[in-house]
C-alpha cells in the first residue's frame, strides 16, 4: 500500500502535468491500465456499462464495493476512488460517512467520490474532517437525470456559470482533494481551473482541467453509443468480432481444438 498514490499526492499535483484517471470495474482491465494512470475510478456508470441500465440510479452499495474489491486486487500503483452510488449519501453527513466508512474498510480503497457542489459541502467537509479523502463532481451530474431532464452539457450560456463556480469553490473549500467537472463549456472550465486550489479532472470539459477521466470502455471503442467529449483511442469492440468470429468458424469448421490443444493418454 506504501507505494500506492494518495490523494494528497494527487491534489498537490494542481497546475503540474495532466493527472490521468481512467474507470475501471475489473480486476483483468486494472492489472492492464494501472501502470500507466494516477488514478482509478470506480465508477457508478458501471450500472450502465455491465449492467445495461439507463441510468446510475439503480447502482446500489454492495455492487460498488463488489467492483471496487475487484479493482483493488488488481492494482498496486494507481489511486483507487469509489463511487458512492445514488441514495448512499444525500440524506445526511452521518449517513455518508456510514457508507463511506464501508467502502473505505471493505475495499481498502483510497478514496470516495460524491455528486454536488453546494448541497454536498457540510457533507464533505463532515467526511475529510474524519479521515474520508473526498473526489467532488459537479457540472453534469448524471445521478440528478431525473431531475434535470437530459444528459446535456452545462453552462454554455454565461448566465448559467454562477452556480457552477460557486459549486467548485465550496468543494474545494469543504476538503475535497479534486474535483470532476463533467460536461461544461471551455471558458468556464478554464476559470474554475484557474480559480481553485485543487485538481480538476476534467470529462468533457476542455484541456484547460488539470487531469482527463474518461470511461475505460467508451475511450477502448468496446461501447456502441458515446457522448461527443470521448475520444476512441482504439477499436476493441471490432477485435472482439474479428476474434469471435474466427473462433465460431473454428468450432464450426472443427479447425479447433487442434492436436496442440488436446490431451492424449499419459505415457507409460
Ligand atoms: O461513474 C463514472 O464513471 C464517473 C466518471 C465518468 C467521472 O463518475
Ligand atoms: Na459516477
């Protein structure tokens, strides 16, 4: 664990080199991408990559510590962060922090993360006070879908920053050690970034963030649909078909199992 980036160490790195967070839910895709990032993220969109939901609202406790488990035995270097998935927090800081203290001891990870601003302050700061490194998410916050209507990118009208910068400050000065900003105009990104004195890690929201995050599965090209801010930094979904394919041709065509795969009698 001594080797292990904390979040200490990520949030001092505010305005040095890009800080790279990738999702991750398993331990075989960990093992591969550990090396090369500062942190991991398990990520509540893990009820709808794995689990073919709408929505991250039915992603429930025991399926985060489930996965961040997972993550956590297949990683020695990056910094683990969990989400704390809808209704595990909101009601109170005690409730929070009960959960908190859950995924912390059941995952032995390094870190939690939380959506709001604003509204989450008291909490976070209840949580950093006792021990909880907390990751803040604001801008588009998916857990609130139900409420704001759409999956649409936020502040692209000027009028609409002021709550947003507000949310970002209040984070930072409550004790978050990096903020998410998900889906928010360049400009706005920019000044958030230059105005608070910890890490933003930026998914859809420009370079002008100290850190990326994208979704492992999105940026691999092994989902179908993807928002505009992913990049595709490669095809797997078209290797898994290739792959599948030659394999279902194989069986077919009794091409495998060939001899170098088949067990004879033992010599005697
Ligand atoms: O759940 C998730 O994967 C996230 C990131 C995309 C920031 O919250
Ligand atoms: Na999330």
């Amino acid at each position: 664990q001594s080797q292990r980036v904390t979040a200490p160490q990520i949030r001092l790195r505010k305005g040095g080199e890009p800080i790279v967070v990738l999702t991750s839910y398993h331990t075989h895709t960990t093992r591969i991408i550990d090396p090369f990032v500062d942190c991991i993220l398990v990520g509540d969109s893990l009820g709808m990559v794995m689990h073919g939901m709408e929505t991250t609202l039915p992603v429930t406790l025991e399926m985060m510590i489930l996965q961040g488990r997972a993550v956590m035995r297949g990683s020695s270097h990056a910094l683990v962060v969990v989400d704390m998935p809808f209704g595990s927090y909101e009601e109170s800081p005690q409730q929070a922090f009960r959960n908190a203290a859950r995924i912390l001891k059941e995952t032995r990870c390094g870190a939690i993360k939380l959506e709001g601003g604003e509204r989450m302050a008291e909490t976070i700061r209840f949580l950093t006070e006792r021990g909880v490194p907390v990751m803040a998410h604001v801008g588009l916050t998916p857990q609130s879908i139900m409420a704001l209507g759409s999956f649409k990118a936020q502040g692209r009208e000027e009028t609409d920053w002021a709550p947003i910068e507000r949310d970002a400050k209040l984070v930072a000065e409550a004790g978050a050690f990096a903020v998410v900003l998900e889906a928010i105009a360049e400009p706005l990104a920019a000044k958030i970034s230059a105005s608070i004195p910890i890490p933003t890690i930026g998914i859809g929201a420009s370079p002008a963030c100290d850190g990326q995050v994208l979704v492992l599965e999105d940026m691999l090209g092994l989902s179908d649909r993807v928002p505009k801010f992913v990049k595709r930094f490669g095809s797997l979904g078209d290797q898994i078909r290739e792959a599948v394919q030659g394999y279902a041709d194989a069986v077919r065509d009794r091409s495998f199992p060939a001899a170098e795969h088949t067990y004879g009698m033992k010599k005697k």
